[in-house]
C-alpha cells in the first residue's frame, strides 16, 4: 500500500512521541535536492533538536558490499552510485565514526531506521557560507575545512561504520560509482540545453576520454590511499562552532553518502564549490595547505588527479541541475550551472586534459552552455 501524506504524519508524531518529543514545537527548515526533510524541534525546556525525515520509499535500494555490478545496475541509480538512499543507519554510522574521531557531528537521539526517522543534535545555522556571505574573511574558515580533511585522511579508511544498535559499509566510490555520474551527463544536457542528442560516436569517445580519470578514482577507492569521503563537502555543510575548540570548531552536516574514495574529492567540492565562487587564489592556498601537510605525496600526481577528478565532477554536478531544472522543474538550479561551466573549463585547460577539452568544443558549443 502506497503511504500517503497524512499516513507519514501519523508516523511522525507517533515516533516523536514515543521518543519524548511530542511536545516539541516543530519548524520545519529549508530542503535541499534530496527526498529529506527537516524540523527543527523545540522542546518545552528550550532545548533545540534536529528531526530528520527520510522516507525509504522514496528511493531506490542502495547497495551492499555483496551486490554486484549486475545487480548495481539492475537496481538503479543509488546502488549504481553508491548512494545511501536517505538511510537513517548510513547517518548514524558516518556520524558515530566522526565523533569517535573527536570531530563535531551530530549526536544521534533516537531513530527509527525502518521507518526513515532520527532526532539529531542541532549543531545550528552558522553556516561558513552566511559567515562569508556576511563579509567574514574566508581563508580561516578553509583553513579549518582543510585540516579536518587532514585529519580524516590520517585514519585508514573503516570498512564498517559502526553505531549503537548497528552499522553500515563504507563502500568503495569505484568505476561503476564514477562512471554512472558523469555519464548521465550526456542524457541530462540535451533535454536542459535544447540541443540535439550526442551521436553515438561522441558518446563513445566520451567514454574512451574518461575511463583513465575513473581508473585513478577507482584505484584509490579500492586501494590504500582511499579515504573515508564526505562526498558533499562545502560551505553549505560546514558549520562555525565557537564555543568548541581545535578541530571540533567545525561542524559536520549532509554526510550520509560517505564512501571510501580518492582523498582529492571533498577538496575538489569544498574549492570548487557549486553554489558559490571560491577564489582562484585561496583554492591554490588551501591546496598548498594540504600538500605541506602531506610532504609524502606526489605533488604533481595529486594535482594531475585533482584537476582531472574535478573536471568529472564538474560534469556530473551539470547533469545533476539538468535534472532538477528539466526533470524536476526546479529553475533555481539554473543559477549554478555558469559557475559549474568555469570550473570544468578551468579544470580542462590543465595537461593532460586536452582530448576532453576538444570533446567539450566539438559536442556542447559556447550557445549550448549555461
């Protein structure tokens, strides 16, 4: 049987009620692309909490450690990408792991993984992006998202995420993973832009341009330099804590999707941020930053594998709005693409990148890019 909205609002109050919450005032907050949402729960004490509905019926299964490629593909875009499906366990778990390593992640109150529940700690709303955008400098604040990142990648990569009451995989972000996001590209970009469909042929040489770049990530995803990944890391989830000190100052939020992937990718989303300009300047600073810290890194290696990671990125988030614009019918998404544009652009002026660039050039012409 189909849930309804007044069914999930039974479960709602039911569950906030059996937790001691159901005298809390709720408020609900501002979503973002996903099938989440959020209220603020204030409770008759003062105390402010976070209520996080996931309902799994909204989304495709995710994978498993034991599903297979085949069955990846057969079970459909979140277990192809390695998506968590909104899973209150893959939270709980990603959230348990960074408290355990002293980071500031959310307490877990109660949750009700079945049904796509969980009261969490509210970290609230000093976002790095409302403190920049209110005229504070932004370095210290990238310097901080960079050390957390530093501190993440000195910590082999857990293969379980585990919490009280369960735990969750650490998936590997492999060719498959890589392959799915930057591929949906071809199909998404047409129906924003207008343009026609990509012949074959440029969707086979598409293919031929990227396995090397998805080869690098799946490697260090299935390899010893694999990293526990946030995987939607920018200022839009970083969180200003005043009152805490060292690295528990930041706050850590939207981590659900976390896998096991190429230590340059949440410093790719938090220096090329979709949603707001990061100066060239400060993203080579913050990249500096993090190769002084690591001096046992090939420095022209990771710099190659950043530009290239970023550049599939960058095409991966333009289908990404495509969809939410054509598919979805969400025009504000449209605000984001010309940034996205640059960011690809600049990524494919690097070495090494010029057959992309001439794929770019030939297949989506300047008339066709947001």
């Amino acid at each position: 049987m189909t849930e309804t909205t007044t069914d999930r609002e039974t479960l709602r109050r039911e569950f906030l009620a059996q937790h001691g919450f159901g005298a809390a005032k709720r408020t609900p907050l501002t979503g973002d692309a996903s099938t989440r949402a959020y209220e603020r729960l204030t409770l008759p004490t003062g105390l402010s909490l976070i209520f996080m509905d996931a309902p799994p019926a909204a989304e495709s299964e995710p994978a498993t450690p034991e599903t297979s490629i085949e069955a990846r593909q057969s079970l459909g875009y979140n277990a192809k990408a390695r998506l968590a499906a909104g899973r209150v366990d893959a939270f709980a778990g990603a959230a348990a792991w960074l408290r355990g390593l002293g980071l500031s992640a959310p307490m877990v109150e109660a949750s009700n993984v079945a049904q796509g529940f969980a009261v969490i700690e509210d970290l609230g709303d000093d976002l790095f992006a409302r403190r920049i955008e209110a005229g504070e400098a932004p370095e210290p604040l990238y310097q901080a998202a960079v050390d957390i990142q530093l501190r993440l990648h000195e910590e082999p990569s857990p293969v379980w995420l585990t919490y009280e009451g369960g735990r969750w995989p650490l998936l590997p972000y492999d060719d498959l993973a890589l392959k799915t996001g930057c591929d949906l590209f071809l199909d998404w970009w047409p129906k924003f832009s207008g343009q026609g469909a990509f012949p074959a042929e440029a969707a086979q040489e598409w293919e031929g341009l990227w396995a090397p770049i998805r080869a690098i990530g799946d490697a260090a995803a299935n390899g010893a330099s694999g990293v526990f990944t946030h995987r939607d890391y920018h200022a839009e989830n970083l969180l200003w804590l005043p009152d805490r000190s060292g690295l528990a100052r930041v706050g850590l939020l939207d981590f659900q999707d976390a896998v096991k992937a190429h230590p340059a990718w949440d410093l790719l989303h938090l220096l090329q941020d979709a949603r707001r300009d990061v100066a060239p300047e400060l993203e080579r600073a913050m990249l500096e930053r993090y190769l002084a810290a690591r001096p046992a890194l090939n420095r022209d290696a990771f710099l190659a594998d950043y530009h290239g990671l970023a550049a599939l990125n960058a095409a991966r988030i333009l289908f990404i709005f495509a969809r939410q614009v054509a598919g979805f019918g969400k025009p504000r998404y449209t605000a984001f693409m010309p940034r996205t544009w640059r960011a690809l652009e600049r990524n494919l002026a690097t070495p090494g990148l010029e057959g992309l660039k001439r794929w770019f050039d030939s297949h989506v012409p300047r008339e066709h890019r947001a």
